[in-house]
C-alpha cells in the first residue's frame, strides 16, 4: 500500500458517485483507522475524455466520470482505491445497476495493477452499514474491533456535522470543507431573493461543477435561489413521496423525487429544475413522475438532460428561458394580488415581505 512521507497507509476516493454523498463519513472513518485519505482531482474535460475512453459509449456519464477519477489517482501514483458496492440502502430501496456493480465495471476496463478495496452494502439482504464498515477495515488488514468501533463513531460526527451544515443551507463545498475540519458554521445573513427553485438532481451530477456546468452558480448570478435535496431532512423528503402516492425505490429518491415533491407541496418554491444524465433509467422514472404531479398542480418543471456533449451555450439558454418564464408568472400572480412590483431595470433584489414590494431584474 502507498504511504504518505510520515509512512502512513494512503487509500484513495474518487471523486464521484457516492463521494457526492458519503464522503464526510468516509473521511472520518479513514481518518479513525488510520489512513490519509487521497482524493481525486476535480473533473475536467481531460478527465471526462479519459474515462469516456474505457468504457462503451452508451454508458451514462456520471459513470465514465467515475472511470476517469480512478485513472486518475492511480496516475498519482495510489494503488489502493475504495470502490464500494451499495446494492441497497435500505430494505427494498435500490441503486441502479451501474452503482451496485461499480467493482465489477472498475475489474473488467481498467487492467491495471491496483488494489479495490470493495465491501458490499445490501440492506434488503441483510449486510447493515455495519457490516460494510467492518467489511471495508478487513479488506485493508485491520482487525481491532475497537479501532473500528472508533472508526465508525468518528465517521458518524464528520458526517453528522456536514449534515447539520446542509440541512441550515451551507452550500455543499462549505459544509464539506468545514465538516473535515470539525468546525461547524452558521448560515450567514443573505438578502432574500424573489425567485426559487428546486433542483431535483444525484449529488454526484449537481455539486461536481464540471457535470452541471456550475448551475447552481449560474442560478445565483441571475437572482434565483436553488434549493437541493441537502436542504431537506430524510423524515420530510419520505413524508412528501408518500404523501404524493409515491414509493420511495430508489436510493437517491430522496435528492430527487422526495426534494421536489417537499418544495412542491408545501408552496416554497416557484420551480422544479429536473437535472439528469443522458440515458439514466431511475432518473427517467422519478423525473416522469414529479412531471406528472407538477402539471397536475400547474407547477412549472423542466427537464435538463445532461452528457459529455452538452454545449454550454444551449444549456444556459434553456435555464434563461425558463427563468423568464417563472418570472413572468410571478410578476402576473403578484399583480393579481395587488402586490407593487418595482421597475424592472432596478438590479437589486430584494424582497420585502412588510410593504409587499418585489423586483426583478
Ligand atoms: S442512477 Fe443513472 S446516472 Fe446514476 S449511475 Fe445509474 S444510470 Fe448512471
């Protein structure tokens, strides 16, 4: 196994999948064992084309991302990579194929000396995180159960912390950068914008800034507050699926249906951004069916599909377009409530709830 100029055990993460989702509890389990964790680079083109190259062309993009960021820490020289199987993360609730075969795809196009460190986590077949935590220390030869025991708690805090950050709306580079620090931060004071939305999208498509080409950001910059699946707690994201006569199947149905489903229902936002990888089954048949509800209800949506070709220039477009939209909407339903709207050339956006004023750029 690789080790660091202290002689300490270096097992690398890529930076993709369900690193977008675990990885403060990754961190600190690591940490608790003993390791220094290694990341991958960020995405890049370079990257995207790399993985592209190793795998057939039909595969979905997150995954020849996934490929890409394995490349590229065995370039840097790591030649022990956590690559986990999560079949299921919780009784009946799945991960499409590709996730819960991931060592396998890794085994079969990447022939290169390397050691996978593979556990399985399959909740319907009764393997517990638990076992997955125990699984992965035995892969890398440790076998105090203390030391495990340890490992776990310390995963659970890193992880808690992040947590707490994303559900007071951190955004998720912040929480994360704080989390593996042990610090936890407050929300800072922000002025209240007069446009929202929901992106329905897998953490591993929105916060890698490469895949979603900085939506996010680019929200922001036109005045629109995005709210994700982070900003909702478990309990409401599975209380508002049920209470749309849904089933929650999938393991990222949360971020997905159980986000937009909760902003839908309880009137918080004015849009549903839909952000999916091109081909994606599970996201074919969660988008389908918040568009279903959202037309039912008169609730604006749009669908983004996303792939190693995406132009930027389209994408923007479609985002401005539908941001017009929502504006356009809102200044008529403001109106028809007597609501004064500034004119629309003043920049600033602030909303004030007292005097019932609002502006749009
Ligand atoms: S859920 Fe969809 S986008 Fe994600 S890995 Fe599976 S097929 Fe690809």
């Amino acid at each position: 196994m690789k080790q660091n100029n202290n002689g300490v055990n270096v097992i690398g993460i890529p930076r993709a999948i369900s690193y977008y989702n675990n990885y403060p509890f990754y961190f600190g389990f690591f940490k608790g064992l003993g390791l220094e964790v290694l990341i991958s680079d960020r995405t890049t083109t370079k990257l995207i084309n790399e993985g592209s190259n190793y795998v057939v062309s039909d595969t979905c993009l997150p995954i020849k991302v996934f490929v890409g960021h394995v490349i590229n820490l065995l370039e840097k020289g790591c030649n022990t990579i956590f690559i986990p199987s999560l079949q299921s993360t919780a009784y009946k609730v799945n991960n499409c194929t590709k996730i819960r075969g991931l060592p396998e795809i890794i085994r079969n196009v990447i022939n290169k000396p390397f050691k996978m460190i593979e556990p399985t986590l399959d909740k319907t077949n009764n393997i517990s995180f638990k076992d997955f935590c125990y699984d992965t220390a035995h892969q890398l030869d440790i076998f105090d159960e203390n030391k495990i025991e340890i490992a776990i708690q310390y995963g659970w805090s890193i992880y808690n912390n992040f947590q707490q950050m994303a559900l007071a709306e951190i955004p998720f580079e912040e929480a994360l950068k704080n989390a593996i620090e042990n610090k936890i931060v407050s929300k800072p004071i922000e002025v209240v914008k007069p446009l929202s939305v929901v992106i329905m999208a897998h953490g591993y498509n929105l916060f890698d800034e490469r895949i979603s080409m900085n939506l996010i950001k680019k929200l922001e910059k036109m005045g629109v507050k995005a709210y994700t699946g982070l900003n909702v707690s478990k309990q409401n994201a599975i209380n508002s699926i049920q209470e749309l006569g849904e089933i929650q199947y999938w393991a990222n149905e949360l971020d997905l249906t159980g986000a937009a489903a909760y902003y839908m229902l309880n009137n918080k936002v004015d849009g549903i951004i839909a952000l999916s990888a091109f081909g994606c089954g599970p996201d074919s048949l969660m988008v389908d069916e918040i568009q279903y509800h959202a037309s039912e209800k008169g609730f604006p949506m749009i669908h983004l599909t996303i792939d190693e070709h995406t132009g930027e220039a389209g994408f923007v477009t479609r985002i401005e377009a539908f941001i017009d939209m929502l504006i356009r909407r809102k200044r008529k339903k403001l109106k028809n409530n007597n609501i004064k709207i500034l004119p629309s050339s003043k920049k600033e956006q602030i909303t004030k709830k007292e005097d019932k004023t609002v502006s749009f750029v």
